[in-house]
C-alpha cells in the first residue's frame, strides 16, 4: 500500500496561483460578523491523501468501518449549532453562506 499525503506534486498543486485564486473566489462567497475573528482572505490546505490498495494486500486490511470523525464531530454541541435550523425543521431559512454568530463570539485557535 503507497500512502501519499504531501508529494511534490500534491504540494505544487496546493500552491498553485490558479488553485489559490479559486479559493479565494469561493472564500469570497462566505459573510460574517465584522466582530467574527475568521479570515476569509487566506485559503488554508488540508492534508489530503491518497491510498493505494492492491487487491489481496493484508497489511491495511480494514474491515467494515466507519471514520471517527465522521460521528464523533455530531456531539460537539457547537458543532450542532451551526446547523440548529436544519435539525429543529427550519432548513429552508438555513444560510450555508453564512458564517453566522457563534463565530462572531469565539475564538478559534489552532
């Protein structure tokens, strides 16, 4: 199994000025408080990464699964607000252009 997460090619890619102008258009497309403490003028790259399977390779051998992130993210009750209209039925008012107020009022560090 090749796991592939920061090539050359994935970082030249990342960087690309073509690459950073379009996410810069799309985060252009977002709004939020003026208090909120988020920038949406610096595109940030998430690390993503590529698996190589060959068939009947058991060093990788998973079984049936589901990723941790994909559930456990759900019982983060901030994480729920910013979805609050779409869980109580109000998903036609749901603005996902919005950042919202939660933002304006947090800190996010990293």
């Amino acid at each position: 199994m090749a796991d592939l997460s920061w090539t050359k090619t994935q970082l030249e890619a990342r960087s690309h000025p073509r690459a950073l102008a379009v996410q810069r258009a799309l985060l252009s497309l977002f709004q939020k408080p003026s208090s909120a403490e988020i920038s949406l003028d610096t595109p940030v790259t998430y690390a993503d990464r590529l698996r190589i399977r060959h068939p009947g390779d058991a060093k990788f051998a998973l079984g049936p699964h589901m990723d941790g992130g994909s559930v456990e993210r759900w019982e983060d009750g901030d994480y729920r607000k910013v979805y609050e209209r779409i869980l109580k039925g109000d998903w036609e008012n749901f603005d996902a252009w919005n950042i919202g107020p939660y933002f304006a009022s947090s800190k996010i560090e990293c």
